[in-house]
C-alpha cells in the first residue's frame, strides 16, 4: 500500500490471519520516505572536532581527510562552521555559505592537536556561529566527533539542552575504544529534547580507517526534506498496541511512549532524506471471517513551499478459515521482526551484565548470534560471541565489544527497497 505522493507504506507479517478464539500477534512494518522529488532543506551546518592530545597527528589526518569530503558534498546555499576543542575551542571556520570549497578544504589543515577534552567549550563555539545564520528554512545540524571522556559533562549536557530547545540536531561519532558512549549517547538524545530515550544519532567508528565512510554516513542520514512530521495510527477497539520499535534509520525501542489508548502517536520531527521505519506489535482479537479495517494511519508534515500536508493509509487485514493463505508470511517483515528480536535480546544482555548476572547475559548473547548468523551479519555475530566466551570465562565485557553490541548492534539493514512493495 503506497501513496502516490509521500511514499507511506505499511506491510503485514500476515495479510491474512486465521480466525481463531482468542488474540493473536500481529507486526505491521510502517515507512516513511520524502518524496522524490523533494528538494532538501538548506544546511546551518556545524562539525565540531576533539583536537584533544589522543587524537594522534595520523588519526587527525585522516578526520581531515573526512571532513574535506563532507565539504564537497555542501550545496552553495548550506552554511558550514568548523570547530576544534580541548582544553578550549577554536572556530576554525566561522560561519559562512558553502561557495568557496577550496578555501574551505584548504583552512582543515589548521586544525592542530593538544591539549585536554572539554567538549562544552566546542559546543559553546559552535552554538555561538549557528546562531548567527538561524532560520526556520534551514536545518540546524552539529556532527560532532570525540575519542574519549570529557571534563565538565554537566557543562556539555547543558548546551545540548540548549541545542535541543533552538532545534539543533546533535550527531554524535564516537572514534576508538575510549570514549563514553552512554554520554555521547545522552548528548544526542538531549538534542532532540528527549533526555534518555535513545532517539539520537550516534555511530561508532572502530577504526580510524572508517571515518570517511561514516562520516559521509552521517551526512545523509542529517538531510531532510519535510518538518513537522508526525505518525498516527488509530486502533479499533479491542485491538491493543504492545510495543513501537524505531528501525530505521537505527534500532530504537520507543517504549510505551508513543502509546495512547486506542490511538499511536510517533513525533519524527524532520524526516531525514532516507525515511524512517517502525515496527508496530498488535494483539488482535478474534474476530469472524472476513475483511477489517484493524488500522487507520496518517502521516501529517510541513514541506516548504506546499506548506501543511496529511497523508492517510488504512490498514486492512483478512481473517480466514483458508489453512494455506494464513500460513503465508511476508518476508520483509519476518526479517525485520527477527532484526528487533536480536536486538532485545542485546539490550536484555546488557542489563544483565549491569546486574551481575553473566550467566543470562551470555544466553541471551548466544541466542542474539544465532539470530544474526542466520540473518548474515557474520562480523557483529563474531564479536558478539568473543564477549559471550569472555563473560563465561569469568572476565569482563571488553570496551570494543560493549560499543559494538549498544551501537554496531543497534543498525539495521538500508530499507529503502520495501518502500516499493
């Protein structure tokens, strides 16, 4: 089911359900892309660099090297402001449109290395130039990179607070196996105004070798094309939401948060270029045979230039007594749900070692890798089970490994081919 416009869709795990006596699951895949020919907003666009003495002279070149092809990617009408922090911050770039790429590239090479890692002080700075160009018609973004633990987080926390409130996005990039995680996850959660709830950007570059792939990554993950954007979904009665998870463009667990009653509400904000994607869970009540309408969905957004928009879908589902087409599934669903069940269980397994109890914390990783080896994922697999082989050894999750199960763990395949189905 499509609309000709926006590209909202909606897929079942099963079209058809059988008619039985009691509740049933049901898992509706839900997208959300722009459409195609939607110009993107222009970028106020900041990157935000860790200088600190960690970031060898090697490593920073290569960041450079990053950075520069992120500059070739600006449109002249995009805004880019770039900033060094240690001990304090430097604007190495002040704000300023996008033209002149090669002056631009050229001033990278001023960024130098030393010092400690006061993160707030970049943030200050960056905040401070973003200012200056701030407009309702661009996309206020921050991409910013760190290797290791800053001083004064409360200080950092704060100014995200502050960037969450002027609707300044905060990615975050974590490099190497020292950085804090959970405050790099915190700071980009608190951009969006939502404190601890997982919805921030963050990536985790393992090697600095892969720094120009996520770099650019990021970049088009940070585009968008609509404001504004929310999902609806309105239940029939009876027909209970048990959980929402976000999986694309990561994995996130919403919780209970976009439940009300009878109704879903999922705020997106500004739809990023590639779209977005949510798993719904249902429990579905016998029903008598025939065609219902369990779902009523809508996607309302603001696009510049055709100002307010709404996009309905309804979702309808056959209840049959036929054995051979309620045995039929849609496997585009079946692997995403089987995506967000190795998921929970890598959450479980985190919680579990937070608790002490490595015992289920290495079940539930096994149990996550057999799911991955059958969906391919062989390299998060692998290290999934080097961690469950320490913990049943008696030593400790290593720093690597808990980055790549909270993040690398936390992606999901590119979904832009079942928008089509």
């Amino acid at each position: 089911m499509m609309n000709e416009t926006l590209q909202f869709t909606v897929q079942a795990n099963r079209q058809v359900l059988p008619v039985l006596n009691q509740p049933q699951m049901l898992y509706l895949l839900l997208g959300i892309t722009p459409p195609q020919q939607a110009e993107r907003l222009p970028l106020n666009f900041a990157i935000v660099l860790d200088a600190s003495a960690s970031m060898k002279d090697e490593t920073m070149d290569i960041v450079k090297d990053a950075v520069r092809r992120v500059i070739d990617l600006l449109a002249p009408e995009d805004y880019v402001t770039i900033i060094q922090f240690a001990t304090n911050a430097t604007v190495i770039i002040p704000s300023q449109p996008a033209q002149d790429k090669d002056r631009l590239k050229k001033h990278v090479a001023d960024i130098q290395v030393g010092g400690g890692t006061q993160m707030g002080t970049g943030l200050r700075k960056a905040l401070t130039e973003l200012e200056k160009h701030a407009s309702p018609e661009r996309a206020a973004r921050i991409i910013l990179l760190t290797d290791g633990a800053t001083s004064n987080e409360r200080t950092a926390q704060a100014l995200a607070d502050k960037a969450g409130a002027a609707e300044i996005m905060i990615y975050g990039l974590g490099l190497g196996a020292d950085y804090d995680e959970a405050f790099l996850q915190d700071i980009t959660d608190r951009s969006l105004g939502t404190p601890r709830s997982g919805l921030g950007y963050h990536n985790y570059i393992r090697t600095v070798d892969e720094a120009g792939a996520i770099f650019q990554e990021t970049f088009q993950v940070m585009q968008s094309s609509l404001r504004e954007t929310t999902l609806t979904m309105r239940l029939v009665a009876e027909l209970e939401c048990r959980s929402v998870f976000q999986v694309y463009p990561q994995m996130v667990d919403l919780g209970s948060r976009p439940i009300q009653g009878r109704a879903v509400v999922i705020p997106v904000g500004d739809l990023p270029a590639g779209g977005v994607h949510y798993l719904v869970e249902l429990l579905v009540p016998p029903r008598p045979a025939g065609l219902v309408r369990l779902v009523q969905a809508d996607t309302s957004y603001t696009q510049p230039g055709a100002g307010f928009q709404r996009q309905p879908l309804d979702v309808i589902i056959e209840f049959s007594h036929d054995q051979q087409a309620v045995l039929r599934s849609n496997p585009n669903v079946v692997n995403i749900i089987q995506q967000v069940n190795a998921f929970r269980l890598q959450q479980d397994a985190m919680q579990s070692v937070s608790r002490g109890d490595t015992g289920n914390a290495t079940r539930q990783l096994r149990q996550a890798v057999t799911i991955l080896i059958g969906q391919g994922r062989t390299e998060l697999a692998d290290e999934m089970a080097r961690q469950a082989e320490n913990l049943e050894q008696g030593k400790e999750l290593t720093s690597e490994g808990i980055k790549t199960i909270k993040v690398g763990g936390s992606k999901t395949v590119r979904l832009t081919d079942l928008d089509n189905q």
